[in-house]
C-alpha cells in the first residue's frame, strides 16, 4: 500500500527541491497535497508533469495524510507535530523544533536508521552542516575512536531559505550594474562580496545557534553525548552547497589509507585520495553525495586529520534526507496504517 503524503512548506527553498528529488526517486505515493501558509493559496506546482494546487495547512487538508514533511519553521512544526501524532500519521520534520527531543529520533540513514525503530510520530531530520559532518565522522570512527572535533563551515545563503537567495542575487546583480546595492533585510548585513560569522541567533557561552545545533546534533546522531566539539559557523555569498573544514582528533591512530577506506565504504560519501584534488560547492550542486576531500594529517596532535567535506545542502542536507528516511520506514514498516512493500 503506498502512503498519502502532505507536504507542509512545499513553496519554500525545501520544498522545491523535495518535489524535484521525490520525482528522480519515484518515491511511492497514493495521493500528494502540498500545502503552505494562506499567501500561496491557489499557486500552482509541477510534480511528474501534473500541476497541483497549493492549499492552506489545516486540519481539513492534512486528514489522511500517512506522512507529513514539513519544512517551514519551528512554529509550524510544533502547531502540526502534536496533531501527527494524535492522527495516527508521521511527521518527517526538517527543522530544529524537535531535533533534541528524547523522544525524537534524529536521523542519517546510512549512519542511524536503526533509531527510526523507537519513533513516536515524528522523526526529525538533522541541520544541514550535520548531515554530512555525521556521515564522515560514522566512517572515520571505524577506523579509531573519535577524540575531540573542530569545524569551521562555509554555508551558503539557501540554508537560510528562499528569502535569502533572493537578497543574494539581488544584491550580485546591483553591484553588475554599479547601481546601489538593496539594503539588507535577511541577514544583519550585505552577504554580497562578504562573509558572516554568524548563522543563526547568538545562545549560551557566545556560541550560534547553529554551531551548538552542529555539536549537539553530531553527539545525538553518533550516539556520543560527551564528544568534545567546537565549531564556528560561516555565511559566505555562495548560492548552493555548504562546505566545511574540519579537524579530528583520535584516541589512537588512525592512518590516511585507512581513513579513505572507511569512507569508500561508507554509503553515500565520495572521497578524493588525492589531497590536492578537492570539490567544490559549484561542482557538489545537485546531487545527493558528501564529497570528503584535502584529508592530510594535523600536526599538532598525536593522532589527528583534518579535512574538507562538501554537500548540496537542500538535498542531502534537507529534502533527500527526509525522502531517504520515508523510504527506510516504509522498507521497515515503521508507518503506521501503510503494510511494508
Ligand atoms: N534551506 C536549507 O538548506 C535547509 C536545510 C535543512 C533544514 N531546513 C529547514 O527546512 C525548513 C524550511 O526551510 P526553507 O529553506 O525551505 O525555507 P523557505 O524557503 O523560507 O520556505 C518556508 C516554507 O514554509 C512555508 N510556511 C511559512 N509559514 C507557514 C505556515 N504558517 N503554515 C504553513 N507553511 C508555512 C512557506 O510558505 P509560503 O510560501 O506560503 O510563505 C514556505 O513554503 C526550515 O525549518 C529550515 O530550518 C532548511
């Protein structure tokens, strides 16, 4: 049986490429609504050639529904999150709302879909710089257990969702015609010609939002609370794809090769064995790969690496994330009132 599927925020940066991704994987589905706030009422959008109208979310339009992604904010995913649950349906939730919850799986199917086992009615999704920074870390602790980590990411203006794409492209395209570049409305200040050390509002101990989301993320994922971790979160003018570099120490060593290997065989990452042959986020755009790449000894700890990992954010840092996640419930039948395939 396949399942009704709504789609809450499928007008937004996330929901776009969702409806893309779930048409390459032909992912299964009896019916889709996509629904958004009551400014897109009536919008017409494509999906396997057919246009669908967009609807309000209510209770009226997500009745049925077996499973709902929703990527809109932390407001709408705590407004429609207890109701999944009380309807019998899963929510596969791209934000942060529940990220940290007990009892919310947090999930990376090629890393912990095991955890999708305990779900209660909602599964979230993890942050964007998390996705991929999880998957090389699941390999390389293959190799020797992970001691401390540092990162340092370089995301670009899609993560922070349509809105600010637009201010971006704007702002690039004043300054092609020397004209006064449109103040700032997204971010604090110009992104165009500029980088922010800033994602996300500051929180405790004068850390962002996203760098304790990016540790504590990693710890819930990897299933080690106490891994020591510190990163510093970027905003740099790039349209796709967040990059990030990143240093691991271990608890004994851990050679190169054997580092590459585990991450050959680690599902979904592509690692360069050649340190000088490196990805970037205009090559990474529109695929669903974690590329791992520069990896080089760090020479100041006994056992360390360090490296540079570059992922598409909207895809395997949202939408194919939440899709792969679908997809391992309904092989697994974790949804409720949908029989395995
Ligand atoms: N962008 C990324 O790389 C990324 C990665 C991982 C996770 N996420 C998460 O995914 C979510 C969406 O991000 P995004 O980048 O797609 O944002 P976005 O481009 O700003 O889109 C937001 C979407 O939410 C909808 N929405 C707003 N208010 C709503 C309401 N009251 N009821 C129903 N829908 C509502 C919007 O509909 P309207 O068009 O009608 O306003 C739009 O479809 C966020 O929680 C974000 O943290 C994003």
């Amino acid at each position: 049986m396949e399942p009704v599927v709504a789609v809450i925020g499928a007008t937004g940066a996330v929901g776009d490429v969702f409806l893309r991704v779930a048409e390459q994987r032909e992912f299964p589905m009896k019916q889709l609504k996509l629904l958004a706030s009551p400014r897109s009422v009536g919008k017409q959008l494509t999906f396997r050639g057919q246009q669908i109208t967009v609807e309000d979310t209510t209770e009226r339009t997500l009745e049925r529904a077996d499973i709902i992604f929703c990527s809109a904010s932390s407001a709408v995913s705590k407004q429609w999150g207890p109701w999944a649950r009380a309807h019998n349906a899963v929510m596969i939730d791209d934000g942060s709302a529940y990220r940290m919850d007990a009892d919310v799986p947090l999930v990376v199917p090629e890393v912990n879909g095991d955890d999708l086992e305990w779900h209660k009615g909602i599964v979230s999704i993890p942050n964007c710089t998390t996705t991929p920074l999880a998957m090389a870390l699941n390999a390389m602790r293959q190799v020797a257990p992970l001691k401390r980590v540092t990162a340092a990411s370089y995301q670009a203006v899609t993560g922070t969702g349509a809105a600010a794409a637009a201010e971006l492209q704007a702002q690039l395209e004043a300054i092609g015609r020397h004209e006064p570049i449109p103040a700032p409305v997204v971010y604090p200040v110009q992104i165009a010609g500029n980088v922010l050390p800033q994602v996300d509002d500051f929180d405790e101990d004068d850390y962002t939002k996203e760098e304790l989301k990016m540790r504590n993320e990693t710890r819930k994922i990897l299933h080690l609370d106490d891994l020591p971790f510190a990163a510093t979160c970027v905003r740099v003018p790039v349209m796709l794809c967040h990059s990030e570099a990143v240093h691991v120490e271990f608890t004994a060593e851990a050679p190169i090769p054997r580092i590459i290997d585990a991450l050959r065989s680690q599902a979904g990452v592509e690692v360069s064995a050649d340190p000088k042959v490196y990805m970037t986020p205009l090559q990474a755009a529109g695929d669903d790969t974690v590329y791992v790449s520069r990896i080089r000894r760090d020479p100041t700890v006994e056992f360390g690496i360090v490296f540079w990992v570059v992922t598409d954010n909207l895809r395997k840092g949202a939408a194919t994330n939440a899709i792969q996640i679908a997809e391992e419930m309904l092989r697994r039948g974790l949804v409720p009132g949908v029989s395995k395939p």
